[in-house]
C-alpha cells in the first residue's frame, strides 16, 4: 500500500508563547511553529495546514552528495 505524498489537516491557533504558535489540530493534538513563518497569526484563527513531501529536492539533494562524496574519493591518496 502506497502512502500520500501530502497531508492537508485543519487546526486551530490555541495560543502565541513569544516566538511560537501553538496549533490544536482536530485529533487534539498541539505543535509548535515559529512565529516568523506566520507573523500575522492570531489566537482563534482557523488555518488549513499541509504538508508536503518535496521528492525532487531530495533527489537533487542526494546527487549534490553524490557528486561531493565522488570528488572527495578523487582526492584521497
């Protein structure tokens, strides 16, 4: 069985503490954000939140590694 690559949840801004939000999602569960992704955020506001897997920066991520580790071979003597 194949998993999603994306989530789309519902939660609610429960409060701020300083530089983070505290999000209530509909399971109940709470977690934290930094402030500075949401800066106009407000106790009470409903949000949709979703989450994404990026499989292309990934691969790209793990060539740039590849390529590193290959040069650093090259250099080993």
């Amino acid at each position: 069985m194949r998993r999603s690559l994306s989530i789309n949840m519902k939660a609610v801004i429960d409060r701020i503490e300083g530089d983070w939000i505290v999000f209530e999602a509909e399971d109940g569960t709470t977690f934290d954000v930094p402030i500075a992704y949401f800066p106009e955020a407000q106790g009470g506001d409903h949000v949709m939140i979703t989450i994404t897997k990026d499989e292309e920066s990934k691969k790209e991520s793990e060539e740039r590694i590849a390529e590193l580790r290959s040069k650093l071979r090259k250099v080993e003597v």
